[in-house]
C-alpha cells in the first residue's frame, strides 16, 4: 500500500493509537494514577487509638483526640481506614472532611 510494507503500516497504527490514548489521558501514560485525590478524615471519638493493622486486635501505636484531621488512603479493610503512614484507624469514629475526594 503506497510503498510502505503491510509491517510498517503496523508499526504505525500502534504509534498513532498509543499517541491518541497519550493525549486523551492528558499527556501521562496510560494506566498511571492520574491523582489519587485529597484524602483526609476527622476524628469523631473523644480519643482515637490508631492501631497497627485492620483490626481491634491489633496492637495501638498511638492516640488521636477528637477534632484531629489526618491525611488518610482510599483502603479501607474490616471496618478500618489505612492512613497515609499505613496506620489504621476505625471508620466507625472519622469522618471524611469537606474536601476530600476518597470513598
């Protein structure tokens, strides 16, 4: 076809679509997280053990009052929202704040 080989037409149907997805995806690889968010939660309890892992059996590794505001993750497992230090808090005794755009 117009003296390109039927394998280079190939290669340059796959550039031209990764190029597509590149610009669609707003200049950064497909599969890349674009943006995690702000993910942020306010303690509800009076005081809030933070805990080890995901569960009440795990040990506390310290306290937060109420009011406190702390950078948190998306993950939650078994009741229990990971922080931003992969410390682990009760979902049950936060509150997402305002601008945050986690689940």
């Amino acid at each position: 076809m117009f003296g390109v080989p039927v394998r280079g037409m190939i290669v340059i149907g796959v550039l031209g679509v990764a190029g597509v997805m590149y610009a669609v995806n707003g200049g950064k690889p497909m599969g890349s997280d674009t943006s995690p968010g702000i993910c942020k939660i306010t303690v509800t309890a009076d005081i809030l053990n933070v805990r080890s892992g995901p569960g009440d059996m795990q040990p506390i590794v310290s306290t937060m009052p109420r009011d406190a505001v702390a950078d948190a993750q998306g993950r939650v497992e078994n009741g229990y929202r990971m922080l931003s230090d992969r410390r682990w808090v009760s979902q049950s005794f936060t509150a997402l704040t305002s601008d945050s755009t986690c689940k």
